[in-house]
C-alpha cells in the first residue's frame, strides 16, 4: 500500500534552500528516485512545506540515505514526517485530444510496417 509522508521542517525551509536541495539530488542521481509517486512542495515565501506519495517505505527510507546528507549540509532538519497509508487517489482522465494524437516515432512506425522495414 502506497505511504504519504508530510513534511513541515522547523525552523521552516525556505523556498530558495528548498530549491538547492532539489538541485544537489538531480547532482546526486536522485531527482527522480525509485518508488517516489507523488512529490509537493507548497507554502509561503517564508517557509514551504513538502508531501510526498512512495510506494513504500523501504523505498522512502532508501532515497532518505541521499535526502538527509543534503538536507544536513543545508542546515536543515526535516523534522518527523506524518506517515499515512493513502486512502484514494483521483487521477483526472486523459484529455480526448492529447489521446489520439501521434508521436513522430509512432508515425515513423507505422510508414516502415510491421517488419521494420520501409514499405515499398
């Protein structure tokens, strides 16, 4: 069952020590990690807070070994996040449009056929 942890850091993250931290995990391999789902960050000039849906907490626990690193050398202490078992989530449908449309690598497919090879 998927895990939503809430984070709300005291003293309060900035936005700006918020944004180095996401640029220090793209540097470490690690912006989009295994098993994230969901990630937020919302709040005020003064302080954000972040939500994050994972899979599990395994996988939580292993992006926190890269995640906590950072968040120490940036002086910032995450606090204990609320963990909640996620109840629902509400995915809006696809647009009808965007759905039908074709990729130039699907349209390059389909002109070479089945076989790979160009029609003749």
């Amino acid at each position: 069952m998927a895990l939503a942890f809430y984070f709300s850091p005291t003293p309060v993250m900035t936005p700006q020590l918020y944004d180095e931290c996401i640029k220090r995990l793209k540097k470490a391999g690690a912006s989009h990690p295994p098993g994230r789902v969901y990630h937020a960050c919302f709040g005020t000039n003064e302080g954000v807070n972040v939500f994050d849906v994972w899979t599990s907490q395994a996988a939580f626990d292993k992006f926190g070994q890269t995640l906590i690193p950072i968040l120490n050398q940036l002086g910032v202490d995450p606090g204990q996040p609320r963990v909640m078992e996620v109840h629902n989530v509400i995915v809006p449908p696809a647009r009808a449009r965007s759905a039908g449309k074709r990729t130039p690598a699907k349209r390059a497919a389909k002109s070479k056929g089945r076989s790979g090879r160009k029609k003749r």
